[in-house]
C-alpha cells in the first residue's frame, strides 16, 4: 500500500513484501523524501542509473525499494519514464528553480551518515588526510569499514567524478603485498574482478610498490605502502 504526504513532499511505501531464503514473507516500511524544492538542470550520467521503468512515481518508488542498490528515483510525470539511481543526485545536478519540467526527484530513507556517501548499497568515506596504507586501512576498520573495493566501471566513474577528491591519489584496498605481480583486495581476499590500471602499470617500481591508489581521472596506480596518500573507506549499507 503506498501512502502519499502533504503536498507530496515524501511517499510511504507501508508495506513490501520480500521472499527471503526460506520464503517466508516479511512487510516492511519504506519512506521516500522529496529533499528540497529544485528543478533538474542535467538529469546525471549513465553510469548513475540502474535502469529506466514507465509508470507513476508510485510504481517507481516500489520498483527502487525492491532494489537494495537503488538509493533515489528521477520520475517524469509528463511522459511517466522513472530513473532508477545508483546514488544521489548532488548539487551540481540540482538547481534551485520555481519552474515546472515536469521532473520529480525522491530520496530513500536509507541513507549513509553522515560525511559518508551512498552508491549502490555501499557507504564510502573520502578521507584527505595523508597516511600510508596499513594506517588507512586501520583507520577504516576502527570505523567498521575497509579500503575500497572497486568491482565495476560504474563504481570507479563515480569514485572518480562525484566524491570530492582535490586532485588527489587515494588509498585503495588491492595489495600484491603476499605475492608479487597477483593483487587481492586485501578485506575480502579476493582477485580483482575490475581493474582500471595506467597504461604501464603496475610496475613495482624497485621492487617496493605494493599497494594501490586511484588518480585523478580513475586510472589506478601502484605505490610504495609506507607513502603518505588520501584514501577512502567503504561498508555496507545494510
């Protein structure tokens, strides 16, 4: 049942129902907010979306709360195409304006802390202050979270484009430290199932470049661990 606020400014989803594994149903409650009054100038990039549905903003927020990767709704109400969001819209995307476009924008109730952004069902944390890589990740794991682990192009765009960066190299979680030349993401052990290396990287620079870091522009290079460089900090959401 959904349930629509005073002049629409949130919608209430009062109940949805989710199989689990042992199918067995449960309700839960959803609110979606409208976060301030605003027009869409540049509606963000493709690596944003999740997908495009038709249907009223009713129907779109129902389709969002039923994907856990789905932070935000972009709904037309002129031709009914609702975008479904990886992330929030910021700013930069959103103009104060008094103008009808016929552009509606809801936010879910399930968000990040805050100094924490929301991409997908992941909180990530942009730390400028320069450490080295075991102290960042130390740092991210005092906050119940681990050095980044970037699995797609949509996810690393974003890193690049719409977590304020200054310019700067960040720490992130994959390390070729236990055996040269193989990198794992070193909180879940894993191989890199995406990489976005420099041309010509990595190379291990006399043999002591280990640990990861992100540029400016996404390419990913290979430094020394005991550099001092930004870093960013991730956790589930849920």
């Amino acid at each position: 049942m959904v349930s629509l606020g005073t002049i629409f400014e949130y919608i209430i989803i009062n109940c949805v129902t989710f199989l689990t594994a042992n199918t067995v149903s449960q309700c839960q409650q959803k609110t979606f907010f409208r976060p301030y009054l605003f027009s869409i100038e540049q509606p963000g990039k493709d690596y944003m979306y999740i997908s495009t549905v038709q249907g009223s903003v009713e129907f779109c927020v129902l389709e969002c709360v039923r994907d856990p990767k789905c932070s935000s709704v972009l709904h037309n109400s002129r031709s009914q195409l609702c975008k479904l969001l990886r992330c929030l819209l910021t700013p930069a995307y959103i103009i104060p304006d008094t103008s009808e476009n016929g552009l509606d924008y809801f936010v879910s109730e399930d968000e990040c802390s805050d100094g924490w952004f929301r991409f997908e069902d992941h909180c990530y944390y942009n730390n400028l202050t320069d450490i080295t890589w075991n102290e960042a990740e130390n740092v991210c794991n005092h906050h119940g979270a681990y050095l980044v682990e970037i699995n797609s192009s949509y996810e690393n765009l974003w890193l690049d484009r719409e977590l304020p960066n200054e310019e700067r190299h960040r720490w992130i979680g994959a390390t070729d430290i236990l055996t040269e030349g193989q990198f794992l993401w070193s909180f879940s052990n894993t191989e890199l199932n995406f990489e976005n290396w420099r041309n010509g990287e990595p190379n291990n620079v006399n043999q002591k470049e280990h640990c990861a870091v992100i540029m400016k522009g996404g390419r990913w290079n290979d430094f020394k661990c005991y550099c001092s460089q930004a870093f960013i900090c991730e956790k589930n959401l849920f």
